[in-house]
C-alpha cells in the first residue's frame, strides 16, 4: 500500500484543551526526561528502530513542546514544529510512558492541541501517516498531490 499524509483541518474541529493540572507549555524542559520517556514508548510500541531526537530538535526556535501531566508528573509530551507564516503546524513526534494506557493520552493529546492551535488562528495540524486511529479524529484529511 502507498503511503499517505495526513492532516487535520482545524476549521472542522471543535475540542477544548484539556486543564492545566492535565496539559502545559513546556518553557523549560529536562532532555533526559524527554528522552527516559520516549524509550519507554518506544519499548511499548515495540519500534525496532527510530530516528533519534536530538536536543537541538526541542530547542528549535520554531518548536514547542507541550507537557502531559498525572499526579504532577510528566508522563508525555508533544514536539510540535510551527509555521506561522503558513499558519499550519506539523505534528512531529509524540511520547508517552504507557503506564497506564487506559488515560488514551495519544488521543486526548491531539484533540487538545487541535483546539490549542485552532485557537491561535492556524489552519492545520500535519500529522505524518493516515494511520487509522487517526481517522476518528474531525477534520481528518488525506493529503493529495502537491500543486506548489
């Protein structure tokens, strides 16, 4: 099968972004952290290989990295790539330790950052592969050929 790219339309989605105590904007981050929490989701998902992610990737000046919290505990994050002149951002990479995989972070993760950029003023959400769980979420498109 061919691969195909997605994204979400963010004029077609209506979320709420999920509470402080759940969600924050990370201006300071630990590396280490990061990365602690990205080999445990890579053991989860059981990845025979990844690209690494290196820490200039976070510190980017057109990143941001969005926190997950339980119990005042980072467990996730998101590295969000912006374009604001495009008004659209890419997904990059999302982590999240699985300890407790009935919290279905992946999917609250996405849905907040939808209503988080929406609220911004941008248009889409690039989310690489038209995997299908990502297909329930509004706004879902399939990426079609490219006419620059």
């Amino acid at each position: 099968m061919e691969y195909e790219y997605a994204r979400i339309d963010l004029s077609k989605t209506n979320y709420k972004v999920l509470p402080e105590n759940q969600f924050r904007i990370l201006s300071q981050w630990n590396y280490d952290e990061l990365m602690q929490i990205f080999s445990k989701y890579c053991a989860y998902k059981k990845f025979g290989s990844v690209l690494p992610l290196w820490y200039e990737d976070f510190a980017s000046e057109n990143t941001k990295v969005f926190g997950y919290y339980q119990n005042n505990k980072l467990i996730a994050w998101s590295l969000m790539l912006e374009y604001p002149s495009a008004k659209c951002i890419t997904a990059d990479q999302f982590a999240w330790d699985y300890e407790n995989p009935s919290l279905r972070l992946g999917i609250k993760s996405m849905k907040s950052e939808c209503a988080y950029y929406k609220d911004k003023g941008y248009n889409y959400i690039y989310i690489h592969g038209a995997d299908e769980y990502k297909k329930q979420f509004d706004g879902f498109e399939i990426i079609g050929p490219w006419n620059g």
